[in-house]
C-alpha cells in the first residue's frame, strides 16, 4: 500500500485517505511497509552530566552506609562532621561541568546542529561527555571544570626535543588531551564504518568556569580545541558543506554507535 510520509509531523496517511492538497504538497511517497525504515524514532540526545550524577550519588550513599556499619551509634554524627573525599566530589563537580556546557550547547540547536549528551563507549566504562554535529563536521567535546587559567607550555628548543604542554594554572593537565583523541578516534572509526569516513572530526576540551582571559584565551594544542563554553558554541556552529539531511544522518548514525550512558 502507498502511503503519503509528512516530515514534519512524522506521521503516515494511507493514499487513498490523504486529500488532493496532502498528496500534492507531500515530500515524498512510501509503502507503508517500509515506513520503519524512515527512521521516525527520535534520537535519544542523552542527559548531560546524568551519569557522573548516577556515580557520584553511588559513591556517596555507599560511604554513608559503610559509616552507619561501622560505628552504628555515632555513624550520624561523623556524616555531619566531615565531607565525602575528594576522589567522591570530584564527580559532582564534573557533572556541573558537563550540565552547564550542555545547556548552552542545546540552545544551540536553533541554529541547525545537533547535539548528544553522555554516550557510552561501547565495550567501556567510559563515556565521552558531549558529541555535536554541524555544517562543519563533528566535534568531540570534553567538558571540563578546573580552576586556574588553561594556557600552553612549550618546552624544550635547540637542544632538547621542542613539548607543548596543557597547563591550568601551574597544574600540568596534558594528560587530558590523550582522552579526547582516543574518543575522536572512536568516532571517526564509528562514521567510517557507517561509510562516513569524509566527515572531519574536532576534537575540543572545554574547560567551564575556567579563569579566562576578558580578550582571547582560547588556543590549539595537538590539533585539539581548548577553550571555554561560549567559545564552542561558536565553534560547533562554523559553516561547513554539510547539509540539514546529512547533519541529521550522521547525528542518528553516532546515536546508534555511542548509546546513552
């Protein structure tokens, strides 16, 4: 049976029950057997910083219920008087981190990208914090919440070999940048399975609530992005060749490959 598909809607009229006026104006015609095919589930975008939330939550009830057990009847009174550890807190914080740039990456979505929040690696426990899909490509966002101003070191010269370091503050924080190139070659290879091995991917670390310059601050590093949250907007919005239909096939291909977390 032929079918009449509205986009818009994302609905399905039978042919022989659509007016004159639907079919002429309809994008296209189906069989309503294919009508799976159409893809008219909505993709999951995720929920930023859900499962740092879900983790710093488990973390926390299990040292309460560990400190209840051990000393039953002053176990209330040492929870009042001292705070989960740092290794505990430092999930809350990531989770603000990762919820602030989310909400200014949604807002986004007005201008014709896509977003993805909190994807599981598949075969991991780690996850990458935000995926945007624009005109320009695709860009891996990892969301960062460090005090002190992210600047780079570079070391070294005419006699010893020439590093580029991440620093914030006096803090060497080059190690990040080996995760966010491990999970831009995640993506790349997820898009090349798909046969979308031409769509360039970004790399980005941003860091929230930095200590930012008023005037620029932002900077490359091993061809990653290091800058703050109104930054990548920017960034995720640069115009590009893809089109609305390619940025929304590329988005529900990465969906399917990196689920929610």
């Amino acid at each position: 049976m032929t079918a009449v598909y509205d986009r818009s809607s994302r609905s399905v009229t039978c042919l022989a029950c659509s007016t004159p006026e639907q079919v002429d104006s309809a994008p296209e015609q189906v069989d309503v057997d294919d009508a799976e095919s159409i893809g008219t589930d909505e993709v999951e975008v995720g929920v930023a910083g859900a499962s740092a939330q879900r983790e710093y939550a488990r973390r926390s009830a299990s040292r309460e219920a560990r400190i209840r057990r051990e000393h039953p009847h002053i176990g209330g009174l040492l929870l009042a008087l001292s705070d989960d550890p740092q290794s505990t807190r430092a999930w809350a914080t990531g989770a603000v981190g990762e919820e602030l740039l989310g909400a200014r990456l949604d807002r986004a979505t007005t201008s014709g990208v896509r977003v993805l929040h909190d994807r599981r690696i598949p075969r991991s426990r780690a996850n990458i914090d935000h995926v945007v899909v624009g005109p320009a490509g695709v860009f891996v966002i990892d969301a960062k919440r460090y005090k002190g101003r992210p600047s780079r070191r570079i070391e070294g010269g005419l006699f010893r070999p020439r590093v580029e370091k991440l620093m914030v503050g006096s803090r060497n924080c080059s190690a990040l940048l080996a995760g966010v190139h491990k999970q831009v070659d995640l993506v790349g290879s997820a898009l090349a399975d798909a046969g979308l091995d031409d769509v360039p991917v970004t790399g980005v670390l941003c860091f929230v609530q930095a200590d930012w310059p008023l005037i620029g601050g932002a900077f490359q590093i091993e061809d990653l992005h290091i800058l703050w949250p109104r930054r990548a907007v920017t960034l995720v919005q640069s115009p590009g060749p893809l089109s609305t239909d390619a940025i929304d096939r590329i988005h529900r291909r990465l969906a399917e490959a990196f689920p929610r977390a």
